[in-house]
C-alpha cells in the first residue's frame, strides 16, 4: 500500500513539475532577460492563460529590440489575439526600416488583417516586381489582328496597400490600354515598326490609381500578327448580302408565280363565260326558227360564212388548226 501511494506521489509530481514549466516559462524569461527585454514572468503566465504562445510574442520581442525598434507585448499579443502573424510584421518593419521606408506599427498590422503579406509588400517596394500579362489581341485600322505579350514592372505602394486594388486591376488596365492603342493605330505595319508607342501611351494613363502598385515600366515583349479581321468580317458580310439578295428574288418569284397562277384563273374564268354564251346560241337561233325571225336560207349563209371565216383561219395559222383538229378529236373519243 505505502508503494502504491509512493507511485502516485511520484507520478503527480512529475506532472506538476511540467505543468509547472509548462504555465511558467522560466527559461523563455531568462532569455528575455538577457536580452534586455523587460517581460515579467507572472506576463508569461498571463499570456499561456489567455491562450496566446510566449515564445511567439517574447521571439518577435528580441528581434525588435535587438534591430532597434519600441515595441511592446501588449501590442503583439493583441495582433496575434486578432488573428495577425506576428514574425511576418516584424520582418517586414526590420526590413522597412533598413530601406528607409516610412511603415509604423499600425499600419503593418493593418496590412497584415487585411489578409496581405505584408513583407512580401516590403520586398516588392524595394526590390520591383515583373508581372507578364496575358495575350491580348487587338485590331488596328486596318482590320490585321495583333497579339500583344507585355511585362510590367510594378513596386508596392505602401499607403495604398489597405484598400488598394491588386495585381489583376493592374493587368486588366493594361490589357485595356494595349486594345485602345492598337485599335487607334492605322495600320498594323506601324505597331510591328514601333511597339514602344504602345507602352508610351498606355504608361500615359496613370493606370496605377486607386491599386496598390505604383507601374515603374511598360514593356511589350512580344507582338504576334494574328487573322485578318478585316477579310472576315467582309467575307461574312458579303455572305450576309448574297443570302438577303436570296430571298428577296425567291420572294418575287413567289409573288409572279402566285401572279400566273391568278391570271390562269382568270383566264379559265373567261373561257368557261364564253362558253356558257356560245350554248345560248343555238337556243337563240331556235327561238328565232320558231318566231320567224330567220330563215332557212338565212341560217345556210350563216353556215357558210363561218365554215369560210374557219377555212381562212386554218390557212392562216396551220397549227392552231391542228391543235384545234386534235382538242376536236379528244372530244369525240370522250
């Protein structure tokens, strides 16, 4: 029984020793002290209660204070309590202030919750960075497509970099800016012999307002002679021509033939009239044999006179004849 409650005391020992060490970081104090940090060890104690890693704030501590900036924990443990990354704010304010850029504390911090790197914003404001955009293409005067390729070279604005837009502003002004000055150029042949107009104008624009870079220079890596736009829109545009000339005579010709069809109509119409008024010829002639009003020798001379008027026709015109003959005939056989 003694040996059990010995283990036991031995075992809780062990763990309150680390406990101990763990909630009292004697040797993280002592390398404060050393290096003239002034953090108190109850301070240390306090921050693992309020969940926030000493080494993390007491690190950034001693590196501030050996490059010679006044900071103090309170300010770092509230950045880090709000969600900043504390070592990337204290590279960048050592390395602002070796390059003599004007960056406070705040305004590091600031930068940095507003979810940018802040020290890679420092990096970029001393030494320039290379954006390449996309191609963009674009079509002169002349309807000649070109494909441009541009490199831009930008340096971080620090006042601009909370609120400031980013890097895809800057390639869409650009790209913007490449399609007016090709547009405006009269021939294709100009751009190819001078691309440095292109970046002249659209560095003339002031195409860094309101971002967070400030554009150094505008170069156009490589210019590229695309498809004839030109051509194609005219080709196109011919084939447009030629598919409304298309239906428009498709539509006359509808309108004659439904024309033709109607005047056959009105053709038959007229023939079926005359022939309803030749079957009242032999019922007026009839009529007048049963009057008196004409004789027999009158109706031979009227025979006569048609058989001869018939004769003449048929010298005359021999086919109509024989069409006549023929339509004769079908009308015996029916």
């Amino acid at each position: 029984m003694n040996e059990y409650i010995t283990l036991v005391a031995i075992g809780a020992g062990i763990i309150l020793f680390f406990a101990f060490f763990y909630f009292v970081p004697v040797n993280l104090w002592i390398t404060a002290r050393f290096s003239n940090v002034k953090v108190g060890l109850l301070e240390l104690v306090f921050m693992r209660i309020r969940k926030v890693p000493p080494r993390i704030v007491v690190d950034a501590m001693i590196t501030a204070t050996k490059a010679g900036l006044e900071l103090t924990t309170t300010e770092l443990e509230t950045h880090y309590l709000a969600g900043g990354h504390v070592p990337s704010v204290i590279k960048a304010l050592i390395s602002a202030d070796k390059a003599n850029i004007t960056l406070g504390f705040k305004q590091a911090t600031a930068i940095d919750l507003a979810g940018r790197d802040v020290f890679e914003a420092v990096q970029i404001s001393v030494n320039p960075k290379v954006i390449t955009t996309p191609k963009v293409a674009a079509v002169a005067a002349d309807g000649i497509q070109l494909v441009a390729v541009a490199r831009v070279t930008v340096r971080a604005n620090i006042q601009q970099l909370v609120g400031g837009a980013g890097e895809d502003t800057i390639l869409a002004r650009v790209g913007e800016g490449i399609v007016t000055s090709i547009g405006s150029a009269a021939s294709h042949k100009e751009v190819l012999a001078n691309p440095d107009k292109i970046s002249k104008l659209v560095l003339s624009r002031g195409l860094d307002a309101g971002t967070a870079f400030e554009i150094l220079s505008i170069d156009i890596a490589d210019v590229d002679v695309g498809v004839n736009i030109g051509a194609i829109l005219q080709t196109d545009q011919a084939q447009a021509d030629l598919k409304v000339a298309e239906a428009k005579a498709e539509e006359r010709r509808a309108m004659a033939v439904a024309q033709e069809q109607e005047m056959k109509a009105k053709s038959q119409e007229a023939r079926a009239k005359v022939i309803e008024a030749e079957a009242e010829v032999p019922k007026a002639l009839a009529e007048a044999f049963r009057s008196g009003r004409l004789g027999v020798m009158d109706y031979y001379k009227m025979e006569n006179i048609q058989a001869d008027t018939d004769m003449r026709e048929s010298i005359a015109n021999p086919e109509q004849k024989s069409t006549s003959r023929r339509k004769s005939d079908d009308k015996d056989k029916k």
